[in-house]
C-alpha cells in the first residue's frame, strides 16, 4: 500500500508544474460559471487544512506550504508595501498562523485580492456607465455577462475576506493609522458580504414566490430584470427553495 | 456559505484542531447529502463532476481527522501519518486533473454536438465565396466578349 502510494505521488508529482497551469486554466474558466466555481471552492480545503494544528507528515508540510487558498489572484501575487508590513505588529498573531507569513493586519493580507477585486469593480463601473450613456442592447448583454462573472468572483472572496477580518480582530493593535483604516475596510466589507447574501436570499425567494403563485409573466419579468445576477439562480433545479439555493450554500 | 463557515472555524477554533476536523467532516457530509438527496444541478456532468469532488474532499476529511486524533490520543503512528500524508497529496492532484479532465470533456461534447452544424457553415461560406468568385470570373468573360 505504502510504495503504491509512493509511486503514484512520485509519477503524479513529476508533472506538479504542468497541474498547477492547468488548475488556473480552470479557475479562470470555471470561475464563470456558478457550477465550476462551486467545485473550485470545494477544492479550497487543501489549502486550508494547514492552518490546523496538526503534525503533518514532511512530504505533506512541504506541500501545503505551495496549496493556496487565493483563486481570484490566479496565482500572481501583488505584494503590500514593505513598509507597511515592517511597521505592523504581529506578536498577537497565533502560531499557526505565523507560521505562514499571516499578518495581524487585514489589508496586507488581502492586498492582491482587493486589488484585483477593485480593477474587476472598476472595470464594471465603466461599463455601466457606457451602457448608460449609449442604452444599447449588445452592451447590456456584455455588462450582465460581466457582472455575473464578478458576482463569482466576489463569492470566491467573502471566505477569506471573514478569516483575515477574524485574525485581525483577535490581533489588532490600534497604535498606527493602517491598524485603524483597515479595521473600518474590514468592517465595510463585511457589511457588503452580508448585503450581498440578503440580495441573493431575497432574490430566490422572490424566484420561488413567483413560480408558486404560477404566473408565467410575472417569472419572465423577474428573470428579464435579473438576467445580470442570474449567476446566483440559474443553472439550478427551482423545484424548491432549497435547490435553488444552491450557489449559496457551496460558495 | 460553506467557504465562509469554513473560515469561522479555521479562525476561531484554532486551539481546537480535533472538533474543527469533526465540524469539516460535518460539513461535507450535509453538502453530499444534499447533492443526493435534492440533486440541484441540472447538468449531468455537472452534478457527477461536483459529486467527485465531494467524495475526494471527504476522503480529505477523514485523513486529516484521522491525523488530529493521532495527535489527540498522543499516538505516533509514524508510518500511518505517512500514507495519509501521501493520499492527501495524491487526492490534491487527482482534484486539479478531475477539473481539466470535465473541461476538455465538455469541449469534446459540444465539437461532437455542433461538428456537424459548425462544418456545415464553413462548407456553406467556402461554395458561396467560389460562386461569387465564379460570378467574377463569369462577369469578366461576359464584359470582355
């Protein structure tokens, strides 16, 4: 069993390169759809378990040090500024933790992500500021696209987004002016996460309302007038509130 | 909601390593029921594909509960923490694979569902640019003469 193992890892292990460009090639692909992102987030659990404290074998310590939990990035890394992360304090950060460079400050934990999240934001506010100004169907048609793929995206983010806000609170050290800008950050976003899940709760609910009530018209307009978030009801079975949910509970 | 519990637990309950295994293991298991017993996606491939990768994350699961209660009971287990070291490397690789496997599937389903549709319009606008070129060549004898 133990050389099957082995041999396996080894032959698996040879081409390493060649799945990491390929698990790229998926995120960019999959994080389109509601369905491939689910599966990506799934996948976040290899990069997660090593921040449990447990006695993992070498071969397996030296492996999670390479599995990332960031996907909205794929895989290019932009890093804080250097002076911000000589000046924070990160006594208070538990082991674990430290252990994989994590700092006690939320932003330069996140700084790729939020970079990459605020050019995807951007980039949708000039749209929709074109489709405004110009009121042309084909642009809708792109804005919706696009804003369904930032919808996933966003989704890819709340995870991390609620652990770095978590070790920050437990961390925080109020004695420099970025301690205190990235708290109220924090604190921003997290009120964005939990608009964004009322938003998408509503929206089913109203999805169901409509398709028990039997009003063919009413569904239409609802699914016409959602058709830029229809990343979050789509693609699913809507026999039930539950089913439909489904984007939901596995984002 | 999953990714964000998840995070809950991995940030909270650090101290706890043994019941954040239990919780994860918690966790998988009412995914995959739900995916069994309400079956949400539409797609077959899909829902097969997203089934896999809740069977693979379980396995996951149960090794690195398996690791926490090593640790728990103060058990070395040198040569188990290995295979399951192995298994868990193995279960991330076949993971990233089964992705770009489904990928190169579908593409494969939709060339062999629209080949035909897709070679027949490139067949179409190869014979319609030869009669216009026939049309050229026609109009040029019919000017000359």
């Amino acid at each position: 069993m133990s050389s099957f193992l082995n041999n396996t890892k080894n032959a698996l292990s040879g081409g390493a390169t060649a799945i990491k460009i390929a698990t790229q090639l998926v995120n960019v692909v999959s994080s389109k759809s509601s369905r491939g992102f689910a599966t990506s987030v799934s996948g976040k659990i290899f990069a997660l378990i090593k921040f449990l404290n447990i006695s993992y074998p070498y071969d397996l310590e030296i492996a999670l040090k390479t599995w990332n939990t960031n996907f909205l990035t794929l895989g290019f890394n932009i890093e804080a500024p250097e002076a911000w992360s000589e000046k924070v304090n990160n006594e208070n950060v538990p082991d674990i933790f430290g252990k994989f460079y994590v700092s006690s400050n939320f932003l330069i934990n996140l700084w790729s992500n939020l970079i990459v999240a605020l050019s995807l934001v951007f980039g949708f506010l000039i749209l929709y500021l074109f489709e405004w100004l110009s009121k042309k169907e084909s642009l809708f048609k792109f804005r919706a696209s696009y804003q369904n793929f930032l919808w996933a995206q966003n989704y890819s983010l709340y995870g991390d987004l609620v652990y770095y806000t978590i070790i920050e609170y437990e961390s925080i050290h109020f004695d420099w002016s970025l301690s205190f800008i990235s708290f109220i950050i924090g604190v921003v976003l997290l009120v964005c996460l939990f608009g964004s899940f009322y938003f998408h709760l509503r929206l089913i609910y109203r999805y169901q309302q409509a398709r028990k009530n039997n009003d063919p018209e009413v569904l239409k307009n609802l699914v016409r007038r959602n058709e830029d978030s229809s990343v979050l009801f789509g693609d699913f079975k809507d026999d039930s509130f539950l089913s439909n949910l489904f984007f939901f509970g596995f984002s | 909601m999953r990714d964000f519990a998840l995070s809950i637990v991995i940030s909270l309950l650090y101290k706890y390593p043994y019941i954040q295994t239990i919780i994860m293991l918690i966790f998988n298991g009412v995914m995959l029921s739900y995916l069994l017993i309400l079956r949400p996606l539409i797609d077959f491939l899909d829902s097969l594909h997203q089934l896999i990768c809740e069977f693979i994350v379980f396995g996951v699961n149960i090794g690195v509960l398996l690791l926490a209660s090593f640790d728990e009971n103060g058990v070395e287990e040198k040569q188990n923490r290995k295979e399951i070291g192995s298994f868990l490397i193995i279960a991330n690789l076949v993971f990233n694979f089964l992705g770009l496997l489904v990928m190169l599937t579908k593409l494969g389903i939709f060339i062999f569902r629209n080949g035909k549709r897709l070679f027949a319009k490139t067949k179409k606008k190869k014979n319609s640019t030869r009669r216009n070129w026939s049309k050229v060549v026609f109009r040029r004898r019919f000017d000359e003469k």
